[in-house]
C-alpha cells in the first residue's frame, strides 16, 4: 500500500481501538479496528472487504474499557468507504479500509 499521508488534509490520531460495522454489503454487523482516525475520516482495519462504492456503512465504536461493541448506542459513525485493500501482517484483520465521515447533523451555517 503506497503512503497517502502527503494526500491527507487533516492530522491523524493513532487509536488501535475495537468497533463494530453494518454494511449493506452483509446480513449481519461484524467487528473491526479503527488503526487511526481524524475529524473526516478512518483507517479500518477487517477481515472482510467492504464495496467501495456512494453506500453509507456504521462504525460503532467499542466501549473504551471493555471493547464491548454496543449496535443500539445512537453515537455511532456514518461514512463512505473510499477504499479497500487487502493487506499481510496487520493489527487484527486482513483487509485495511479508508473511510470518509459523514455528518448526519443539520449544518447551522446554511439554516
């Protein structure tokens, strides 16, 4: 995988932490490792691919202590999968995911 830090319009954070995904792709939610993140996006970390394609998917993330992923908390992520490699010799998964954030919420700015 080529390195897009010289493409990223924001820093990114280091997070190593557990979360969870509901993709139209698959019948059921499954877990995955959010590697870092920014305010606009994720590297996930997974052992199934996800479609790159303009489908919104849901990261939960897992409780801080625990890792416990709860499908029911309203806080979840909502964003668009850029992209979608395979990769050898990663954290928890075998496939490594970009991620654009979407905001759900009303911009103030333009009401």
């Amino acid at each position: 995988m080529s390195d897009n830090s010289e493409n990223r319009k924001y820093p990114r954070s280091a997070s190593l932490r557990r979360c969870g995904i509901i993709s139209p792709a698959y019948d059921s939610p499954f877990p995955a490792r959010i590697i870092n993140h920014s305010a606009y996006g994720l590297l996930l970390e997974l052992d199934y691919p996800l479609p790159v394609e303009d489908v919104l998917i849901k990261v939960f993330p897992g409780d801080e202590a625990t890792g416990a992923i709860d499908y029911e908390r309203p806080d979840f992520m909502v964003g668009m999968v850029r992209w979608c490699n395979q990769q050898m010799g990663g954290w928890s998964g075998m496939y490594q995911a970009g991620v654009e954030l979407i905001s759900l919420k009303p911009r103030k700015d333009i009401i």
